[in-house]
C-alpha cells in the first residue's frame, strides 16, 4: 500500500496518481497533506521544485470529492492566487492531471487573456479557480466573480507576492473571503514581512518547513566567474558551446538586457529565446513550449519565469546578472537539480556586482567556487561574432530612451486603460511618478506582465512626467523623466 492509499485519499484520486507515476511523497507532502485532510491552516515552507502543489492539491481534491456540491453562479469553491502566469498555468495544469478523474472544473485567469472570454467561463461558476490578483479583482469589479463561497484559500509564492507589491491586493481579496475558510500559505522563502501577513491570514496555522530559510538545492553546483560587464556576452557564448547543455535558463536583470543576450547569442549561431514581461501572452506561451519540448535549449528570462517554469531537464542555469535581491537567486537556481536530479548554476559577476554577490553568500550561506576566465578569452572577444538585427517588434517595444520618432515609442496604452505599462520585471520598474499624474483605477496589465495591478499606495516613483500622453503632430512624446529612466536601470 503506497503512502497516498495510507492516507485515505479519494479513489479518483489515487487512480490519477497512478496514473501519472507518483507512489513516494516529497517531504513537504508527507508533512502537509494529513493536517490539509483535517481543515488545518496551514504555512509551508519548502524550496522551490519540492512538490508543494501536490501538497496543497491533494488534500483540497480530496475535499471536493468527499463533500461535492453545485457550482454557483460567478463563484468559486476554492482560489488559488499566484504572483506570475506561468506559475498559474503550472498550478491549474497541476490539478487537472491529480483531479482528471473526479469531474471537477478548473480555470486558470490572468492578464493577456481576453477578459471576455474569462467572464463567459465563469458565468456558471467554477469549482477550482487559479489566478493572479490583478485579473481577479478586475473580474470582481465587473461583478463577474464573487468569492463568497470560497471553502479553500491558498497563496502560493506568498514572499514573490510581497516583492511585487501585491500586499494591498491581497488586503482586499481577504475581506471579500468568508471569515471561515482554510487558509494556506506557502513559499520558499519566509522573511519577517511575509510571517507577519500569514499571523494576520491565516487562523492558529501549523507550520511546515523541509528547509532552512533561503538555502540552495544541495544538489546544485554553484560557480562564479569575475568579468566586465562589456565581455559578459561572450563568455556566455563560450561556456553556451563548452558545456554539455540539456536545457539552460539565461537570468537578465531587464527586459531589454534579455533581448540584447538573445540577440548576441543568435549572432553566434545559438538559437535562443527571450520570456519577459513586455511579450505578449502568445510570445511566452510559444517560447515555453518550445523550450520545454527541446526545440529551442536556451531560454532567456528576467526574474518574472525564475518561479513559474517548471520544465524538467534544465542542466544549467545561468545568472548572467546578479539579482539585487538575495532570495531571487535561490529562486532562480531552483529552476535546475529538479525531482532528485544534478544541476549547474553559473554566475557572471561585474565589479559593481561584487556586493550582490556577498550579499547571496551571507543569505545562503554558501560559496559559490570561482571559475576562471577560458583560455583565449581576450581573442574571443575581439573576434565575437555581431548580434543579430532587432526584430520589427523589438523596434516597437522601445521604451524611449532614444531620439523621437521611434517606432511604436509613444503608442503604448496607459495603464489606466489596460495597456502594459513600460520597464519593469520588479517592484520599482512599475513605479509611476510621484506627486504628479496618476492612473485612474481599472484593469490594467502592469508592467510586470502579470496584468496585476499596483496600488497607488506603493508607488514611490520619480519626478512626475505630465506630457507621457501629449503628442504633437510629429509624434515622438517625452518620456525622459527621471521617475522613467529609473525603471530601465532595475
């Protein structure tokens, strides 16, 4: 008798455990299920790759098959809020495959996604609703969703939700919540701002931890190698054509940091693609799935996939920039050594980089072994092939840090009226400026990508910049303000 049968789970459900080769539990599942199946609250703790969707998954699967009842209109039985995209889709996809045989409906929404067609979906209700908090107060707002039968409330990511400022979001879903649900809370990493949030959610919670706080997978081998920024670009090629690379994810700090590595690695024969927050939903979706069926071996990110994708075989992970923020790079590196298996992290560290890199030592506490530069490296460089031209869509995207007249520079649709916003992959690249114009309240799809809206109370941008939305006959606009060039640097 396996551990899931020892535990008394559904039938439909072993079944589609069966089915899908799970029989041993990960140490977060076996610590979170049993308290789960009683109605416990629960914040969980564990790195990244460890089987904290199952944890969460089985037991509320198991709910749902021991007490169904009728869906209702515009509403939900239970919500799962994720802080990206990718992690949605992941989540959703995760509850079909352990709930295939139980008859239940799933439905992932975010922003990108026609809202239309999310609202038709959720006319009959849903028993299973996975979103990000964007989308899903814009859909309360429209009178299109109500989560007053909400039994099961989870937050995953909760530490990634906290940095992209999605605290006053979350602050307003709880107070649409019914005050009696079971509430869980997971995440890697658990700062002091993120336990103070689970005391305020989360009622006399048991909490579940498999690993100190911000350690890195034991089975990944960390490296560092000092170079100049400049240079950066060919030592990737190089290490790209050294080692023996199953699959490998590239981690930029920007999103035009993440176009420019693609391009780089094109001019030398490597194909590549980039995943960020100015790509439209289509762009990410084609480059997941090419990545993960293998057609495509490299895959550029900036921070907005370092916990969303969830693609077995990924041999390597590269930061070619440090994260300014220690925990991201436990996240990034989790993307590797997945489901018991060996990863390779390499880092590229700038000198003004050198104190990041302390900083991730101290919170991991680990030292990364330095690696040299390759022989013949000076050669290399001088004799690195050109980058690939910008695309037209590339051309389009430009944020307007060059002269006016720049295709697509002024086009882009204010966040007040659903556009995407201009530079960020964090917190501060989302920032409008302070004291000075303000979006009007709607749906918006941020600059993080996620169509998740930032409230104005965390926005602590720049000098205002009045004439975004004023455009002669020439076109061009200025979008040079202080409070805007601060975001490209992020």
């Amino acid at each position: 008798m396996s551990y899931f049968e020892q535990l008394g789970l559904a039938a439909p459900i072993l079944k589609a455990l069966n089915a899908a080769g799970y029989d041993k539990p990960t140490p977060i599942q076996e610590q979170a299920i049993p308290s789960l199946m009683q109605g416990r609250d629960l914040c969980g703790i564990a790195q990244t790759g460890t089987g904290k969707t199952a944890a969460f998954a089985l037991p509320s699967l198991h709910h749902f098959a021991t007490k169904p009842k009728p869906r209702q209109a515009k509403s939900c039985r239970m919500l799962v809020l994720s802080p990206t995209r990718e992690l949605a889709a992941q989540i959703a996809e995760s509850f079909r495959t352990y709930g295939k045989f139980l008859g239940l409906s799933v439905l992932c929404i975010f922003g990108g996604a026609p809202v239309f067609t999310q609202k038709k979906k959720l006319e009959g209700g849903v028993d299973i609703l996975v979103a990000t908090p964007g989308r899903l107060i814009d859909l309360i707002e429209q009178r299109a969703l109500t989560l007053k039968d909400v039994e099961i409330f989870v937050l995953d990511e909760a530490d990634q939700m906290m940095d992209m400022g999605f605290i006053h979001a979350l602050r307003q879903i709880d107070k649409l919540l019914p005050k009696k649900r079971q509430s869980l809370f997971f995440s890697a990493t658990m700062p002091k701002t993120i336990a103070e949030l689970g005391n305020k959610f989360l009622d006399n919670p048991i909490r579940v931890s498999v690993a100190p706080q911000s350690t890195t997978a034991e089975r990944v081998m960390q490296y560092v190698t000092f170079v100049e920024q400049r240079e950066k670009q060919t030592l990737l090629t190089l290490r790209l054509q050294e080692e023996g690379i199953d699959r490998a994810l590239v981690f930029t700090r920007t999103k035009h940091g993440a176009d420019r590595v693609v391009r780089g690695l094109k001019g030398a024969g490597i194909e590549a693609a980039a995943i960020h927050g100015n790509k439209s939903q289509g762009q990410r979706t084609n480059a997941l799935e090419q990545f993960r069926a293998g057609r495509i071996k490299i895959l550029v990110a900036t921070d907005i996939a370092a916990r969303g994708i969830d693609v077995p075989g990924v041999s390597h992970v590269f930061n070619f920039e440090l994260p300014n923020v220690p925990e991201q790079y436990v996240h990034r590196i989790g993307r590797t050594a997945r489901a018991g298996a060996e990863g390779v992290a390499m880092s590229f560290v700038a000198d003004d980089e050198r104190a990041f890199l302390r900083d991730i030592e101290r919170t991991t506490r680990v030292k990364p072994r330095i690696l040299k530069l390759p022989e013949g490296f000076r050669e290399a460089v001088a004799s690195l092939p050109p980058p690939a031209k910008k695309s037209n869509n590339e051309m389009k995207r430009e944020d307007g840090r060059g002269g006016p007249g720049r295709a697509g520079q002024n086009r882009r649709k204010s966040p007040a009226n659903g556009g995407r916003g201009r530079n960020g992959d964090t917190r501060a690249q989302s920032r409008p400026p302070q004291g000075g114009w303000q979006p009007a309240a709607g749906p918006r799809d941020g600059a993080q990508g996620e169509n998740d809206r930032r409230p104005a109370a965390d926005n602590r941008g720049g000098k205002p910049n009045r004439s975004r939305n004023y455009r002669g006959k020439s076109g061009g606009g200025n979008r040079s303000s202080q409070g805007n060039r601060s975001a490209a640097k992020v």
